[in-house]
C-alpha cells in the first residue's frame, strides 16, 4: 500500500508541476492575476505531494518492506535504523527521489516567501521551476521508479554497500543536492528575467541570498565529501580528481563567481548579462554534475548505475535546459540595459578579475573531466586525466586570484586606489614573507614551492584582517571606539574576511598535508613498534567482534610520544556477510590540527597485520577552511541588507536567517 | 579612458588569461594523460618500458602470490594474454582473485608491470568501465537478463516485475 501510495503521490506531484510551469506563463501574458497566483498554490502542493512520496520511500526503508525491489537491493534487516534512513538515497533511484524532494522544497519556499516578488517574476521564476521539475519526475517515474515491486518478496535483503554505511553518507549527499538544487533558484530568476527582458539591481537582491544558501550547503557539502572519502576509503588521500568530485566542484566554482558577480550587480548595476550568464551555467553545471553521476558514463567509486536508458534521458533533460536557456540568452541578453561605469583598478574590476580566474579555473576542470569522455567517444582510445593535469592547470590560476583576492574588499568603488591598498597591505606582505622565512628555516626536504605557497595563505590570511581591521580604524582610533565600529560593521564585510580568511587556511592545509606527509607501511607482530614523525605506535592486539551485520577484526595501538603516553588507536577491518565484501575503518588520532591515521590490510600468517599509518601535519586545516567559508557565508546571509527587499521590506528571505 | 578604452582592457585581460589557461591545458594534456591497456594490447602494440600506463583486465584465479613485506604479485588477464604484475603495498578491500583489477604503473626490463596503485573500483556487480568493455570485445562477458552486466560465474538473481 504505501509504495503504491508514494508512487502515486509522484505521480500527482508530476502532474502539478505540468500545471505550474504552463498556467502562470498565460497569466503572465493575459496579465490575469488569479492565475499567476497558481504558481504559488501548485509549488505548495507539489512540495507536500514530493514530500510524501519520499516519506513513503523512507517508510519502506524504515520498515524493511523487501516486497519493493530497491529497499530488497539496498537495506537490510539487521542493519542499524540510522543506516536505515540514510540508506534511501544511497542509490539511483532513491537519490533522484531526494534530488527532485529537495528542488520542490525550494520551489515551495519561494512560494512561501516570495511575497514581495512582483507578481509576474513570481509567476515565471516558478513555472521555470515546474519545468525543471517536471522532467526529472518524468526521469525517475519512466527510468528509475523506487516504488517497483518484486513478485516473489524475499525474507532478506542485499544490504547497502558497505563503503555507504557511514555517517558520513547520511550527511553528504544531502548537503550536496542543497547545493546543487540550490542554484536552481538563480537558474530560473535568470531565465525569468530573460523572459520579461527586464532587470534591475532589485533582481540581484533577490537572487543572492538564494545564491548564497546554495554555496554555503555545497561548499559545507564538497567539504564533508572529501573528509568522508578521507576517512572511510583508507587511502589517507581527500581528493583524487575523480570526475565525480570534479562534478560538484564545477558548479561551486562557476556559483562563487555568481556570487560576486551579483554584488557588482546590486550595488552598482553593472555586469548585468554576465551575471544573468554565470546564473544559468551555474545551474547548467549542477546538471551536467547530476548526468556524469547518475548516468553512470563515468568509471568511479560513486557510479552506482549502469544503465544506458536513464543516461539517455539525463542527457535529453542536459540538452533541452542548457541549450534552450542559452538560445534564450542569445535572443534576449542584448535586450537587457547596460549599466554602471568602472575604472579596470576599482572595486567593480577586481571582481571581474576574481570572475574571469574563477571560471578559466572551471574551464579547465571541465576539460580535464570531460576530455576522456570525448575522445574516448571519437577515438575509442581510453586515458586518465589524474591529478598531474589538475595540479598543473588549476594550480597556477589559482595562485594570481589568491594574490589579488586581499586587494579587492580594501579597493574602493568605481575607481580604486592601487598604491594605496598596497600600501595598507604592507603588514599582511611582510607577515607572508616571515612566514615563507621561518617555513624555509625550519623545514627540511619537501618542494621547495611550499614555504612560497604557505606564505600566500598567510597573505590570504593577514589580508582579510586586515580589511577589516582598516574598516574600524583600528590603532588609530581607541579601542573602544574602533570596538564599537566592529559591531557596526555590516556582517556582510565580516562574512567576506571570514570567507577569504579560509581559503587562505584550506591552503595552508593542502601544502602541509601534501608535501609533508610521512607514511609507513608494513606487517606488524603485536608488541611491534613502529616509528613515525617522532611518535610510536605499539600494536597491543588484534581482536575479532561481531557487530549488527558484520564480523570485525579490531586492532589495538598505543601511541606515545618520547615515553609519554598520548593515547590509543584501534583501526578495524569489517565483513558484511549479506555483500561478502569488506571496509576498512581508520582509525584517527587528532594532535592540533594534525592527524595520526591508521588503517589496516589483509591479515598475513602468524597473526601478523599489514598496517599502513601516516602522519598528516595540519590536514584538519583543509575542513576548517571550507567550515570559515561556510559561516562567512552564513554572515553575509544575515545582513541587514539582504533582509530588506526592494519594493516592500517584507519576509523575503526571512526564513534563510537563522541566527540574528 | 572613455567606455570603449575600458572594454577594450577588459576583454584584453581576458583573452590573456584564457591563452594562459590554453597553453596550461595543452601542456598538462600532453605530459600527463595516461592511457588504458589490457593484456592483449600491450602484447599487440610495443610499449616502451617504463612509460607509464594503466593495465586492466581480470586477475587470474589462483595467481595471486604475498612475498615477504607486503610485496604481492599476480596475473591480470583478458581472456587473450597474460601479463604478470608485482606490487609492494596493501591491496584494496575490493581487490579479490577473479575479479576486474585497474593497475596503474609501468613494464619493467623483464616484462613484468610494476604496479605503483592498484584500483579495484567495483563491487559483485559492478566492474571498473574499461575492462568490462574490453572483455564484451572478446566475448567474455554476459549481458545479466536485466541489463546488468553479470560475470559468468554470477550469482543468480530474483526476477524483477512490476
């Protein structure tokens, strides 16, 4: 009953977005309020139909119901309810369930909150929405349907892949399609705004805390997926340039840049068509990201799927929102006014600058991702474009954005004073080049690009202090007034050094963590020492424990540091008996913001254990600095500025601010 | 600088970088692609020893050898040839006798691959992309009757109907 239940309830949710993304349009053109008012009603009523559809997936999950073909796949009676849960879209069919729960959840909140939108933007940004939504229900009711029945129920499920059995995966995937759906509500803003040929600095207004929500869910998302594969694939390694994370990084790329775009937009109507540009390839690379993941064309960890029918259709879905949007673009963009003049050296200049490096950046990660897809396509040759072809492209562009990324805040409007702004950034320059001084010292061994690299975080660092410290005159006037500014600072100004600050950290971390990395590998007896970056880890024992559903063989270290004891480790090895497959589970220890890391190998005769451990310096840096962007993020959201929509200062992203 | 002046330093600076990031992109393309062989090819074409390259295929039941310190060798084959390859490391949790492998490292003087990565990216059901294309070519693999692919020795599955 229930899987029937959600699969109908799919189906009503379809058969809405059909009415949502054609009746406001004719509204719009006759000018018949009543029905662009249906946008509203039917984004609502579509939220609650998607919602029961995935509630009813979830019960299913929840109540081990192996009569339903993707919960008898993917779950397993014994496994524990949390796993449960996340187990629902730990596959294609329920992902893409989430995927289309989560954009009508956003469509739903523009709907609710969107009341200060003029009538006919409401109306057309939703029935965008509709059009989005209505060909992914048509994907997952056609190709990926989760509610199928299987005619004869087995008394056992196959369980989830063991890799996907983590907390890791209840956060990540969410997180994620937060993001990537996110960016939708830009995508139809944009397309809305083509299709009225009317734009203003109001647009931007409404289109960038909707932005920003997206950014902070897919920055926080990238972030949790990497810290997972770290910790969950045994590797040690937290980014391969697999092309499924290359996926997700697209669109955070293209979308930062889209952020800032904007605020050139808001304040200063300027970059009007580029920004309406970057707002459609933006939601273009979240669906391109959605297509390699889910179509399966791709060799990864992450490719669940090997079905040629829904890459098809994906790909039919690609072509018919990226190629119709851009059409729209080329037809309209030129009907959209020009804006606000700006000197190459101002405010407005450094971020185009910060654009233009933002999306080469991305344009070459797209090469890199999609160049082996193509000529493989072309040639039938096969090659793997790894991480050499990243660190030699993305590297270099990275490093002129990073440099001027402090410049920018400090310059003023329309046209900035270059001597100056270096000039209040002498203490942010000399601070890198004692960093690179004293990392050069201290160090021995390692590229000698490093200490040159840390240094630049430092700059990065010091910089966006400094912004801030010059914007409330701090050490030139008393502290308690230079105080008192602080608080009235706007928090957009705080999220910006919050969010420059840990790029700046993220840096630091990848160059620690990459050139200063020991490992040691090898077989352990218990009461084996072995030695690394100065600590020592003793194997006491290996144990075997049976868990909810699986056998595990535990082993347990002691570390300790010149004699003092520091503390234990016990890295595990776990057999699922339903898949027959096996995990490896890491053990870490946390010095700072350095790391132990331990994982286990096969055993081998005797008791004996492979081990592999390494010392990671500084790597929890790598998270912290996506977490500062992340609360930068969420600073810049809570601005005053942001609160008070255009026409009317009423509650259109009241709902996005929780703190205040 | 009139408006026309300052277009003109933008889309400049613009198209600088991009034939920055073009020549980037070329360069890294032709220092560090790898390209993908089974055991057929690499007997068939003349790789020179120590150029790097992928080798995929099946390892070969039985061939899998632990030396002493976490040196391992084993056979990878594609149903065509053999080629034997040796390895100093932990294997990944996937990796098992029968099943597709991707190794990536280089032959040595003698002819054997030294693997310096061993991927086993797959699960029951699911095999790295390359080999199981290269094993459809050679008629070693079986479509599973629901479209999945399924290895000859796969295991049964129930019918799925609606």
């Amino acid at each position: 009953m229930i899987a029937e239940a959600g699969h109908y309830a799919l189906v009503l949710a379809l058969a809405l977005a059909l009415i949502q993304s054609t009746v406001p349009i004719v509204g719009a053109r006759l000018r018949d309020p009543a029905l662009m008012n249906v946008a509203r009603s039917t984004a609502l009523a579509q939220l609650l139909f998607a919602g029961l559809s995935f509630l009813a997936l979830t019960t299913l999950y929840v109540t081990s119901d192996f009569s339903v073909t993707n919960v008898f796949e993917n779950s397993h009676s014994m496994k524990p309810l949390l796993y449960k849960i996340t187990g629902v879209w730990g596959n294609h069919e329920g992902s893409m369930l989430l995927w289309v729960s989560i954009l009508a959840l956003f469509g739903g909140l523009v709907a609710a909150f969107g009341n200060n939108l003029p009538l006919s933007l409401r109306a057309h940004v939703l029935a965008v929405q509709g059009w989005i939504a209505a060909a992914f229900y048509l994907f997952i009711l056609m190709t990926s349907n989760p509610f199928l029945r299987l005619a004869r129920p087995p008394l056992e499920g196959r369980d989830l892949n063991p890799v996907l059995q983590d907390i890791g995966l209840a956060v990540h995937p969410p997180m994620l399609y937060l993001g990537y759906v996110g960016f939708s509500i830009a995508f139809s803003f944009a397309v809305a705004a083509l299709i009225e040929g009317r734009i203003d600095a109001a647009w931007a207004r409404w289109v960038r805390p909707w932005t920003l929500v997206a950014w902070i869910f897919l920055t926080l998302g990238i972030a949790m997926g990497s810290y997972w594969a770290y910790y969950e694939l045994g590797w040690g390694g937290w980014w391969f340039w697999d092309p499924v994370e290359n996926a997700s990084l697209m669109p955070w790329l293209s979308g930062t840049a889209l952020l800032h775009s904007a605020v050139v937009m808001e304040k200063r109507n300027a970059l009007k068509v580029w920004t309406i540009l970057l707002a459609i390839l933006t939601f273009s690379l979240s669906l391109l990201g959605t297509f390699l993941v889910r179509s399966g064309v791709l060799t990864s960890v992450h490719a669940f799927a090997t079905d040629p029918t829904r890459g098809v259709f994906i790909l039919m879905i690609l072509c018919l929102f990226i190629g119709g949007s851009l059409t729209l673009y080329m037809w309209r963009a030129s009907s959209l006014k020009q804006g606000g003049l700006f000197a190459p050296i101002s405010r407005e200049g450094a971020l185009v600058l910060n654009n233009l490096f933002l999306t080469t950046a991305c344009a070459t990660v797209f090469i890199g991702t999609l160049y082996p897809l193509a000529l493989e396509m072309l040639t039938g040759e096969k090659i793997s474009v790894g991480a050499p072809f990243f660190n030699l492209t993305f590297g270099p562009l990275f490093v002129p954005l990073l440099l001027a990324m402090p410049f920018g805040p400090l310059l003023a409007w329309k046209r900035g004073d270059l001597k100056g702004v270096t000039q209040r950034l002498m203490a942010a320059g000399i601070a890198a080049l004692l960093a690179v001084a004293l990392v050069w010292a201290w160090t021995t061994g390692g590229a000698a690009l490093a200490p040159l690299a840390i240094g630049l975080g430092v700059f990065v660092i010091v910089g966006s202090i400094v912004d801030i410290a010059e914007r409330v005159m701090l050490f030139r006037l008393p502290l308690s007034v230079a105080f008192r500014r602080a608080r009235g600072l706007p928090r957009a100004a705080w999220g910006t050094a919050f969010a420059h600050a840990g790029i700046g950290v993220a840096l630091i971390g990848i160059v620690c963590e990459s050139t200063w990395n020991t490992e040691y590998i090898g077989t352990m007896q218990p009461n084996d020492v072995a030695k690394l970056a100065g600590y020592e880890l003793t194997l006491k024992d290996v144990t075997q424990r049976q868990g909810p559903n699986f056998r595990e063989s535990l082993a347990r270290f002691r570390v300790t540091r010149g004699g003092d004891e520091i503390g234990e480790m016990t890295p595990s090895k776990r057999n699922f008996t339903a898949r027959q497959s096996s995990t490896t589970e890491a053990a870490l220890l946390s010095r700072g913001a350095s790391q132990l890391y331990i994982s286990l190998g096969e055993e081998a005769a005797g008791g004996a254990v492979a081990v592999r451990m390494y010392h990671k310096p500084l790597v929890l840096m790598i998270w912290w600095g996506p977490v500062l962007m992340a609360f930068g993020g969420l600073l810049s959201l809570s601005d005053r500025r942001l609160r008070v929509g255009a026409p009317k200062p009423a509650k259109a992203s009241r709902a996005l601010q929780p703190a205040e | 600088m009139t408006r026309k002046q300052r277009r003109l330093t933008m889309i400049g600076g613009a198209l600088v970088v991009l034939a920055i990031a073009a020549g980037l992109v070329l360069n890294a393309l032709r220092d560090s692609i790898v390209f993908f062989s089974t055991p057929q090819m690499v007997a068939e074409k003349q790789i020179p020893v120590g150029k790097r390259f992928r080798l995929g295929g099946m390892v070969e039941q039985g061939s899998l050898v632990r030396g002493d310190n976490l040196a391992v060798s084993f056979k990878v084959s594609d149903g065509g040839a053999t080629l034997p390859v040796n390895y100093k490391g932990i294997l990944p949790d996937l990796f098992r006798e029968g099943q597709g492998v991707v190794a990536e490292g280089a032959l040595d003087a003698s002819g054997v691959f030294k693997a310096d990565t061993v991927l086993a990216k797959h699960d029951e059901n699911y095999m790295p992309k390359e080999v199981a294309d290269a094993l459809k070519k050679q008629g070693r693999w079986q479509e599973g009757s629901d479209g999945k692919p399924v290895m000859s020795q796969g295991s049964a599955k129930p019918v799925v109907t609606q």
